[in-house]
C-alpha cells in the first residue's frame, strides 16, 4: 500500500438526542492510501455516512459529537477539533464530496455554470472569464455533451445523471486528493449507475485521486473497490481486499450480504435476506451486534467481539484484513496461502 | 433563406416602429400586456409633457423634488423608447433558442396568467409611476390656501373640491400618494433587509443564537406597536423620516420567522450540505445560498406588507401622530373631512378611496405572487 492519505482511529461519533445517546459510529479505524479506492459497505442506519461526515467535519453540532480519542488524520493533520477555519481550507481543496440524491444536491436558483464557476472563483481565484472556461472543460471531462450550451442551464432542466455528472464537476473543480462518494449512484438508473461509476474510476486513474466510496451495493463495490471496510451497527465488522471479500467471506453479515445478491454462477437459487433489521443505535447490544439475526448464533456471542485477523491472534496484526466474530479465529485463512 | 430575410426585415420595421411609438410592436405582436403598458406609459407621460410644458420648464429650476420629477419624467420616456427598441431587436435572435429558464422565469410565467394580479400590478406601477412626476400633474399647490373658496364643491377648477382652508383636494390626494408610497416602500425595505439577515442568520446557526434573536423577535412583537409609534413619535420630533425609521424598525419580526422557518427546511437540502462540503464560509452560504431561495414568501410577505404600512400610517396621521400639516397626508385629510363629513363628503371620501385602492392593489399582487412563486400552488 502507498503512502496513507486519511486515517481514521477509534472514531466515536455521538449524537446525544433526546431518547438518549445514539452511538451512530462507534469505534471505526480505517485508512485510505494515495490513489486508493475504500469502500464503506453497509445496510442503512449502519453509520456510513456520519462516517464520511465526520471526515469533513460537517455533523451538525448539537445533537452530535466526535468524543474524546477518536483520531481523523489527513496527510498526518489531525481533523478532530481542528478550528473551523482550516478545516473549511480543507473542504472543497484537499477533500471533495458528492452525495446521494442528485435531484436536490444543486442550487435551484443559480445555472450550472454559475455554481461551478463559484467553486473555481472561490478556491482557485479565478476570474468570472477563465472561470467559466475552466468550467465547460470540467464538464467536457465529466462527459457533458455541448458543455458551453450546459453551463447556462438550470439544474431542473437536467436528467438526475446529468445533475450527479455536474456534481462531480464541482467537486472535482479544485482538484481534491481524496473525494467522498457518498452512494452517488444509489438513484440513478441502472445503466447510468455503469456510466457513472466508470467515470469516477476513469476520473480517479486520471487525477491520481484516492476516493472514499459509500455504498450499499456489492455489485459497486465488485467493480471499482481496492479494499473493502463492512459495517454493521457502527463498528467495522469486517475489512480486506475487494478479492478476500468476496472469495473468502468471514464474517455471517459479509456472508448474508453476499448470499443476498443475485449470482450468474447459479442461475435459479433463491435469494437469501438477512432477517430482521439493524438494532437501535441508542442501545447497541453489550455482546455481537449481529447476533439477533446471525444463523450461526451459539454461546460465545454473548461475549464482545474484537477485531482481529482470521486464523490469527486477538488483535488485528494486519489492518488491512481483519474481522469481528470469534468464529473465524479458529478457521485459517483461505487466501494466504 | 427567404424565410430568415423575411424575419429580419420584419425585425428592423418593428424596431424603426418602436421608435415612432414605444410598445406598439408589442401590441401588433399580441402580446397586449407589456405592449400596453409601455404604450400608455409613454403616451401619458409625453402628453404630460407637452400639455404641461409650462409647468415642466418651471420645475427645472424649482425645488429638489420637483427637479426629482422633471427627470423621472425624463427617463420614463427615454426607459419605454430603450426597452420597445432593444425589445424588438433581441426577441428575433432568442426566440429560438433555448435559453435556461430559471426559477424566476417560471414565476414570472404563472404570474402573467393570474389576470387579476396583473391588474394590480398595473395600478401599483401606474400609482409609483404618478407618485414620481405628481409635482408635474397636479392643478395646485397642495399647501395653498385660498379662505373665499372653502369647502366648494366639485367643479371644473377644483375636480375633487376644496377643504376647509380652501385647499385643492386632488392635488392633496395626489401629493398624499406620493407621502404614503414612499413611506411604504422605504419601511418595509428596511424591515425586511433586517429581518432577513436575521432570520437566515437565526435559521442557520441555530443553537444560542437562534434562541437570543428568535427570544428579541418575540419582544419585539410583544410590544403594543400603535403605543411604540405615539410614544417615540411624541418624543421626537415628528417628521416622515422618523415614521419610516420607526416603521422600519418594528416591522421586521414577520419577516425574520418567515425567513428562519424557510431556511430551517433549507439547511437540511442537499445542496446546501454540498456547499459546506465545497468549503464556502457561512456568510457566503447564508447570503448566496441559503437567502435566494428563502426569497419567494419574503417578497410575498413585502408586498403585503407595503399595504399595511400604508394603513398604518394613514392611522398614525388619523390619530395626529404622523405625518404633520400642512404635508398632506391620506389618513390625516381623512380626519380633517371627518368634522364636516355630512356637508362636504369628498373631502373623506376620495382620500379613503385611494387607501382602499392601494391596499387593495397591493393585495392582489401579493396574493398573485404568493401563488406564483409557491411551487405547491403551482404545480
């Protein structure tokens, strides 16, 4: 692995409500390299996006907060409780994000151009003219036919693909090292979810830009991840290549997700679901997390679990493949040898 | 090619027409609303012009606000001459091509097919576009007393009648536009600029902030504001500038829930969410992203407003606090008139007509407007 561009440790984001304290993300550590491509996997509710929040220091303060001994650091600057100053030097230069609706995630009162051209103005100071140049050429690269007609267009006039391509643009427009995707293509057609991905993984290769992609969709995650970081109710249960996931699952939540995806191999076998939903975030079970919808569940699971290498010792030797449950402590790993 | 020489050909006679008589293009183009009211503008204006040349080369020279409405007049005429002309020559080039249509464009169209608010509108202009060059029009001096000819009834040198001092009622009326206009506009731009900051500031902080501005709204609004206005109005000196200060100052509650209640809704969209992520500074979020689209219900909120200060300050010069004699002033002819109301009505009468016209106009474009620009109502 290259050069480590963000790396989170034992991050703790909190949001203290009214029912009581809903421990949204609790406990996550992961790294993204240079150039690399993370996945965070998960169902909803698991605390993927206040995850990739936190990161840029944008949960919304009160009701959450990032507690004591979490560490979020980028190019070895330490982000938790950074002055909002820099971290706003941060946002849009050095990190970019896009998110999930693209219906909303434009200003419906200004054209296209407009908003590009105010990210270019603002972080790039550049003027209204070379702006607007600079604009079509972002949009020419996000694959925006006639990108000079484009820019004097309302958000309203475009397709929902259109609109996630323009995102891009804008998020793209300063050049970020590290680019938060968060489910960009979870409402966009089928096919244009191929167009879109394709042009953030052509985007990524280009710019040499590590990105943080937040899915729910392991069919995404088979087609541009490096590595792969699940999550289930606010912890990472399991983490390893995009290869180790899905030939050597260890953990029954990776597994159940897998299972539950349609498969070419075997044409004609039910689909598996997971039974039940997540548990409430305000009161995490004291044991495994998934035990009340695991088919493996048996004594022992009662007990916390630690993240640690498959085959391997309590604690994780390698952070790069590592999982949560005590079973697989004892079954060795498949792909090593 | 025949086709693109005759929609040229028919460009320039159209812009050599509009030079001979503004908004006649227009109106042969059928597109009557606009046409019609740069025609009218200008035909009214030019005839004030010409007919009262006397009193147009007499104003040059004369006071400020008459100076004011000489070059009112002035860019009038020279406004409805540019627009028909630069009108004709741009609508040939971009009628076919497709030009972003924006939010306010969409409004604007929704707009123009409520007849009614289009109606007011009309008459609110026609009322602003009278306020500016009334020195001009008026048959009198409004201030000028003439004792013999007290309280006469209408006729052909006096059209709405005289008042008790002999005054001539329709230059009063109309020199009472020009007050309670003024006062209108001026106080509820200031109310609203600052309850507008206010609101989107308290709206998007949130927090202590919001809870310090949002609990000094409430006093504001707790105060008896007729009181507020007597009070400091008989403190000071009353003067117009003073009412519209005062106006100004405790009519901005309204507006600044309004506003904090929109960007309440409009700080968890998305795109504002973006906008942090791009790293924008909150001021920059709040005026250029969050303000813009809160905008909507706050002009609707003003236009309404306009009327109310309107009937405000006509009650405040009722009860004699507000605009002083001998300025004349709607609401206090209104109580002057009251006194002899059984022998000479149109001294009450015409000045309360005008208040009813103008509130009334006021609320027929702030209800077209409200369903114009409520993307709900729209649909």
């Amino acid at each position: 692995m290259s050069d480590v561009l963000l790396s989170v440790k034992d991050l703790r984001s909190w949001f203290f409500t009214d029912q009581g304290v809903a421990k949204a993300v609790d406990g996550v550590s992961c790294e993204v390299g240079e150039g690399e491509t993370l996945c965070l996997v998960g169902e909803s509710g698991c605390g993927k996006t206040v995850t990739s929040l936190s990161v840029l220091g944008l949960l919304p303060d009160p009701p959450a907060r990032i507690m004591n001994g979490s560490s979020i650091s980028f190019r070895g600057e330490e982000l938790v409780g950074a002055p909002e100053p820099s971290l706003r030097a941060l946002r849009g230069n050095e990190i970019s994000m896009i998110f999930q609706e693209p219906m909303t995630s434009l200003n419906p009162v200004y054209t296209v151009g407009e908003q590009i051209g105010e990210a270019l103005r603002l972080h790039r100071g550049l003027d209204r003219k070379a702006a607007r140049v600079e604009s079509a050429q972002l949009l020419r690269e996000v694959g925006i036919p006639d990108p000079e007609a484009r820019l004097d267009e309302y958000p309203h006039r475009m397709s929902g693909g259109m609109r996630q391509r323009v995102m891009i643009a804008m998020a793209l427009s300063c050049e970020p090292r590290l680019l938060i995707a968060d489910e960009p293509t979870t409402a966009l057609d089928v096919t244009i979810q191929a167009q879109i991905l394709e042009l953030l993984a052509d985007l990524r290769e280009r710019r040499g830009m590590a990105v943080l992609l937040i899915t729910h969709d392991l069919g995404v995650v088979a087609e541009v991840c490096d590595r792969v970081l699940i999550m289930y109710a606010g912890q990472v249960v399991e983490t390893g290549s995009v290869h180790e996931i899905f030939a050597d699952p260890r953990h029954p939540y990776t597994k159940g997700l897998l299972e539950s995806l349609p498969s070419l191999a075997q044409p004609g076998r039910r689909l598996k679901a997971i039974p039940g939903t997540v548990p409430d975030s305000i009161d995490w079970p004291i044991g495994c997390r998934f035990e009340q919808r695991c088919p493996l569940r048996a004594p022992g699971c009662e007990r916390p679990q630690g993240l640690h290498e498959p085959g391997g010792a309590e604690r994780a030797v390698r952070a790069d493949r590592a999982v949560r449950c005590w079973r697989s402590m004892a079954e060795p790993s498949r792909t090593d040898q | 090619m025949t086709e693109l020489a005759g929609g040229r050909a028919r460009g320039g006679s159209a812009s050599r027409l509009s030079l001979v008589l503004p908004g006649l293009p227009q109106l042969l183009a059928g597109r009557w609303g606009v046409g019609g009211v740069a025609l009218s503008v200008w035909i009214g204006f030019a005839w004030v012009l010409v007919a009262r040349h006397d009193v147009v080369r007499r104003s040059l020279s004369g006071a400020w606000d008459e100076r004011l409405a000489v070059g009112s007049l002035v860019a009038g005429l020279l406004a409805a001459w540019y627009w028909s002309w630069r009108d004709t020559n741009t609508k040939m080039e971009c009628a076919g091509a497709r030009a972003g249509v924006g939010q306010w464009e969409l409004a604007v169209r929704a707009f123009s097919k409520n007849k009614t608010a289009v109606a007011g509108l009309i008459l609110v202009v026609g009322l602003y576009l009278l306020a500016l060059i009334t020195p001009l029009i008026t048959p009198d001096d409004p201030t000028a007393q003439d004792l013999p000819l007290r309280l006469q009834a209408m006729s052909a040198a006096h059209r709405l009648g005289t008042d008790q001092l002999g005054r001539d009622v329709l230059s009063r009326v109309l020199y009472g536009a020009r007050i309670s206009l003024t006062i209108g506009f001026v106080a509820v731009g200031i109310s609203v600029t600052i309850g507008t900051l206010l609101g989107a500031v308290a709206g998007y902080l949130g927090g202590m902030v919001d809870s310090l501005i949002m609990r000094f709204v409430d006093m504001v609004i707790s105060f008896p504001r007729l009181i507020l206005l007597i009070v400091i109005v008989a403190a000071f000196d009353p003067s117009i500038f003073l009412i519209i200060t005062v106006l100004g100052l405790t009519l901005w509650p309204g507006t600044a829930r309004i506003v904090r209640g929109e960007v309440l809704s409009l700080k968890r969209r998305e795109f504002i969410q973006a906008a942090e992520a791009l790293g924008y500074s909150r001021s920059r979020i709040v005026l250029r992203h969050l303000i813009p689209n809160a905008l909507g219900p706050v002009i609707v909120a003003a236009t309404l407003g306009i009327g109310n200060t309107i009937v405000l300050e006509a009650g405040l010069s009722f009860l004699g606090v507000g605009v002083q004699a001998p300025t004349p002033s709607w609401g206090s002819m209104l109580s002057d008139g009251r006194d002899v109301l059984l022998d000479a009505w149109w001294l009450s009468t015409f000045p309360g007509l005008a208040i009813v016209f103008t509130v009334l106009s006021f609320n027929l474009v702030g209800d077209g407007l409200r369903d114009a620009l409520d993307p709900r109502v729209r649909s």
